[in-house]
C-alpha cells in the first residue's frame, strides 16, 4: 500500500524549485486508554470549566491568551494570530549546506520522508546526489501551518531525502545546567576491564529491529486476556542489585557478556587484543598487588 502524504510543499534552491511531498517518518503503535467513569463505564468527555463563573464554558466561547504576568493576560483574536504567519506557506527555502558531524542530535524534533512531487524528479535526484558527493547536508526554513521551523535536509536510503524537524537553540537547554557529578580516577584493570565489555557489546552497526517495545508487548497481552476474560497476575519484579565495587560489577558484567556471546547463535566475535590480554589475568594481577602490598 502506498504511503498516504500529510502535505505538499516546494524546495527552493537557488533559482531551482522543487515540488515535493512530505509523509511522516514513523507511525506510533503504543496503546492508548481512554478515560471511563468508574460507575457506569461510560466514556467521559472533556470540557472547560470556569472557575470564576463555576460553569461549563462551550468552546465556540473561548479565546487565546498569553499570561504576561502571574494572572494578567493579553487576548488574541484567530485574525490577528493569522495576521502573524509565514506569508511563504508551505516553502523549504535552503538556506545553507554543512557537514552533517557539526549538527548536534540533540537539536533534532522529528523527522519526515520527502518525495517528488509533480514535475520534481529530476531536480529533487539532483539534489540528493550532489550532496551525496559533497558530504553535506541542508539547512533551512520551513513555512508550514504558518510556522517557521529550522530544517535540515539530508539523503536518505538510495536516492530519497529526509526532512529532520530542529529545535532552534534557545529552545535547547545547556548542558551546563546538568550535574554530572564528582570527579574520578580510574585504575588501569578498570579502564581494562570497561574497555573490554565494550569491545565484548560492540557490533558492526545498529539494527533497529533487534529491538522491540517489551512494555507495549505486555500491555497488549494483558488487554487480550481482558477482553477472554482472563484474570492478570502481577509476578513480584526482582530487586536489582547495588553497585557497591565498581571493579567486581565490570567483571561480572563481562562474564554475563561473554556467556550471552557463547549461548548465542551468532558466530563469536573475534578477539580484540588489547593491553589486558597481554598482561596476566585480572584476578592473578589484582592477588599479586594484594600479596605485594602486604609484605
């Protein structure tokens, strides 16, 4: 089945135009619930209650405000909000080519397929091979909905492209706001062993559907057995055990790694050497220090 586009827009390179498409990148498959009056099992309905008045208040009554001040707030009308929109609806005016390295993921919102549209083949398979060849990607405005968004553009699978939604950046928060903790110092049979149990979890790239949703899986089985009438049993969830040695959770963690790697049915991975192979092994190196400091 084809895939259904959510709008149309044009590209605008240069003096170049390109009709395009746009369709949504992803669909969510989460299960959603909706609000029942406990009594009855009627499905409730939202409304807006004044809390002045103490009444229902119908919608075609209700207006946009911004809160300037704690309680104060300015009115706007639909016209005047419509007055403030992009007179360019619907446009991607390329603004900039970069290297896709110096754009942070962070500042990514959401991401949309783009396709030609009518008349767009030919400038839309130019794009996407030139910057293919050149190692850069777009970087734009979107005038959509009477927004202005800031887009990035880049080439997608053989010969598509992909419009990723950004955050502008006083949108984004600092990292500097976050508290990363105390300082260490990390002995050398530490940084060995959380070098290796990296290099034991490390695979060639990433495969997305390796990896599936296992609460959205248990939700809808448990909304199975609901509807056969089943009675759901809750099994106790075992309590996870306390980092207290940063040195025995590495090595039982790359014990669990390399019996996970024996038991599967992937070929083995082949071994990376590295300074903690040549050396002794970690339990005779760590018994000699202990017997050394001791004397």
């Amino acid at each position: 089945m084809a895939a259904r586009a959510i709008s149309s827009g044009t590209i605008s390179f240069g003096l170049v135009a390109i009709p395009v498409k746009l369709y949504t990148s992803a669909s969510s498959e989460q299960v959603r619930f909706n609000m029942l009056h406990d009594k009855c099992g009627s499905r409730l309905k939202q409304q807006y209650l004044c809390p002045v008045d103490n009444e229902v208040v119908e919608r075609e009554a209700t207006v946009k405000g911004y809160e300037w001040s704690r309680g104060q707030y300015v009115r706007f009308s639909d016209e005047e909000l419509k007055a403030l929109e992009s007179e360019r609806s619907n446009s991607i005016e390329i603004t900039e080519f970069v290297p896709l390295h110096s754009v942070d993921f962070v500042q990514v919102e959401k991401s949309y397929y783009l396709g030609p549209d009518k008349g767009g083949d030919k400038p839309y398979q130019l794009l996407g091979e030139c910057m293919k060849k050149k190692g850069v990607v777009a970087v734009g405005r979107w005038a959509g909905r009477g927004k202005e968004q800031l887009v990035l553009i880049r080439p997608y699978d053989k010969d598509g492209l992909v419009l990723h939604q950004l955050y502008y950046q006083n949108e984004v928060r600092s990292f500097g706001e976050i508290d990363t903790g105390a300082r260490f110092t990390f002995s050398d049979i530490e940084r060995e062993l959380a070098e290796k149990l990296i290099e034991q979890l490390t695979s060639e790239s990433f495969a997305a559907e390796k990896y599936k949703d296992s609460y959205e899986e248990r939700v809808r089985a448990a909304v199975e057995k609901k509807v056969a009438g089943q009675e759901i049993t809750v099994a106790p969830e075992a309590p996870r055990a306390q980092i207290i040695d940063l040195f025995e959770a590495l090595k039982k963690s790359l014990a669990e790694a390399q019996e996970r790697v024996a038991n599967s049915t992937e070929a083995p991975k082949p071994p990376v050497k590295s300074r903690a192979e040549e050396a002794p092994p970690v339990e005779k190196k760590v018994a000699a220090r202990r017997r050394s400091a001791k004397k």
